[in-house]
C-alpha cells in the first residue's frame, strides 16, 4: 500500500510540477505536443527510457533490500511499482 502511494504521488509530482512546470525545458515540450495529439494516448515512453527508469528504481530496491537485510520487502515494493507503473502506461 505504501509503494502504490508513493508512486500515484511521484506521478502527480512529476506530470504536474515538472512537465506543467511554468519554465521551459524539453519534457514540457514534448509532452505539451502529447497533449496536442488527436487521439488519446497515455505513454510518452519508449521502451529505452522506461527500462531504464525502472532499471534504476530495481537497481535501488534490490540494493537497499539487500544492504538493509530486508530484500524481500523491497522485491515487493519493486513488483507493486512496476505494476502501478505497467498499469498507468497501459
């Protein structure tokens, strides 16, 4: 529960402070251009980007799991992220 709450607040963090952010920067643009599009679609990732982001978050749960002797609590958090994040994109 506390992972799916982290992540509804790091994508509203994200979508709403970063790409609406008031200053000009690449992510704006192209997900002002996302907003632009005649059809609805969610996902401006690729699959390059989204590997590597979920990469990193694996790389640092499997890491704190593993440093902290509670690797199982951390694969579960790992699993419950990727789904909210494979059901958001979906």
């Amino acid at each position: 529960l506390a992972t799916a709450t982290f992540w509804i607040i790091q994508e509203h963090v994200i979508h709403d402070k970063l790409l609406h952010s008031d200053e000009a920067w690449f992510g704006s643009d192209v997900h002002r251009w996302h907003h632009e599009l005649p059809y609805y679609h969610v996902s401006l990732d690729g699959l390059g980007l989204a590997t590597a982001w979920f990469g990193v978050v694996a790389g640092f749960l499997v890491g704190a799991g593993a440093l902290g002797s509670c690797l199982p609590q951390c694969l579960t958090s790992l699993a419950t992220y990727t789904l909210c994040g494979g059901i958001y994109e979906a």
